[in-house]
C-alpha cells in the first residue's frame, strides 16, 4: 500500500474504529463528542487571554527591534558557550513562540543552506527546547495557577541546556 493511501486514511479509520468501539460498549458516542467539545471550550476560555498576551508581547519584541537588541547584548556570553550569533535570535524566541521560532529558523536556513552548520545548529535547536512560556500560559493558566515558582527558571535552564547541546551535537556528528 502506498504511503500516501494510507496517510489519507489514518484519520477516517481512526474514527471508524472509535465508533464501532462505542457502539460494542453500548457507549453514546455522540453524546461523549459533545461532552468533550464542550470541555474544550472551557479550557479555550480559560487560556485564551493568556494565550493573546503571549503572542502580542511576541509580536511587539520582533517588530520593536528589541529581539535584535537583546541578541546583540548576549552574544559575548552565547559565542563564548559555542551557540552562533544567527542563532541567537531563534533562542531568544523560542520560549516564547514556536511559530515564531520555526520562521525564524527557517528565514536562517534559507540564507544559510540546510548543509551549512548554521543551519544544522538552528534545525537542531528548534528540536532541542521548548516553548517555554506558552506551555506555563497554557498549563498555569488552564489550572489558575499564578505562582509558577521553580517553574520557569528551571525550564529555562533547560532550554539553555538544549542550546549548548544542539551545538555540541552538531560539532560531534556533522
């Protein structure tokens, strides 16, 4: 079977097979669809100004300038721990917007060439962290929580890690 087949058909038999399930079980599939659609919601209502927020503070640091700034700031202390300057922009974003960060990365590998050790060091460093703020916006804000406490600083650290690490990764194998 070709790939491309069954790509198409994962989703429809997916949902075939959950429904022949509920109906086996004598479960009310549409009423659970409906329940769990109205869960969403509320979990959307929950988020969504959070979520606002974060990407307008994104939006706002990329079309200021300050994004380029902050990267100018920091690259003594980024050259000295190995991550590239081009890539520096990307690691500032990252945290913040994943969308943010793959245009990013893909404007760094573009200019310069998915073979080069930019591109390998920012293709790899898109893989390597998280989006730091979006999931505590996301997480926090969906249990109410306000207090993030060890929270961010560790996540962030470990962002930091997953810096430095793309870079000796690629160093290492490429």
């Amino acid at each position: 079977m070709d790939i491309s087949v069954f790509s198409k058909l994962i989703v429809p038999a997916i949902i075939v097979f959950v429904c022949i399930y509920g109906l086996v079980k004598k479960c009310d599939v549409w009423n659970a669809f409906l329940d769990g659609a109205v869960s969403g919601v509320k979990i959307l209502y929950k988020i969504l100004p959070s979520l606002v927020a974060l990407l307008t503070a994104v939006y706002m640091l990329r079309a200021s300038g300050a994004l380029d700034l902050l990267s100018h700031l920091l690259s003594p202390v980024t050259g000295f721990l190995g991550i590239p300057a081009e890539c520096l922009s990307l690691g500032i974003l990252r945290p913040f917007s994943g969308s943010a960060a793959l245009a990013l990365g893909t404007d760094v590998i573009k200019e310069f060439g998915p073979d080069s050790e930019i591109g390998r060091i920012a293709a790899v460093m898109l893989g390597s962290a998280e989006t730091t703020f979006y999931t505590i916006a996301v997480y926090f804000g969906a249990l109410k929580l306000n207090k993030t406490r060890y929270a961010i600083p560790a996540a962030l650290i470990a962002d930091l890690a997953g810096y430095v690490g793309s870079v000796i990764a690629v160093k290492l194998f490429f």
